[in-house]
C-alpha cells in the first residue's frame, strides 16, 4: 500500500475519531452536566490519535502529506507539493 493510500486510511480514521469525540463530550454533557474535563479528555485523545499524521511523508523529498505551507487539512495531497511526485498509484482497469 502506497503512503497516499495510507494517509487517506488515516484521514478517514480521524473523522470517525472526531465523530466518537463530539459523542463522547455530548453523552458526558447530558447525563453529568457540562464538563470541561470531558471537553479535556476529547481534545487529548484526538491529539494523541492524531500524532501518526506526522509520519505520511513524501517518499523522495520528505514533504508531510497534509501540510499545505503552514496550514494542516484534513485529507492528504496526491501529489507532492515540493518535489512533484505522484503519490497515489494509477487504478487498473
């Protein structure tokens, strides 16, 4: 599996992440009252899943899949936005 198709696995790992966070906060929020301890705990755990994006890297030039100059989105580039590289491998037909 090429790292664009491991990026994007990780892209969709994350929004399934983010949908568990906002559930988890909201049934803390409706049976226990507001918490910010909740609200905490949803933050670092989304932190701490997200700590692999990190490693989507380019393979030829090093450049992160999900950075786009300073800015971090959430779905990878297919192609490098340094070197040029193509990352995601052409579908058989």
């Amino acid at each position: 599996m090429n790292v664009y198709e491991r990026a994007r696995r990780h892209a969709w790992f994350m929004a399934g992440a983010l949908l568990l966070a906002i559930l988890f906060v909201l049934t803390i929020d409706r049976f226990f009252g507001h918490s910010t301890i909740a609200f905490g705990i949803a933050i670092v755990g989304l932190v701490i899943a997200n700590s692999r994006m990190l490693g989507f890297n380019c393979p030829r030039c090093g450049k992160n899949l999900f950075f786009r100059g300073l800015l971090v989105v959430p779905w990878p580039n297919r192609k490098c936005g340094r070197c040029g590289a193509q990352l995601e491998q052409p579908k058989d037909r």
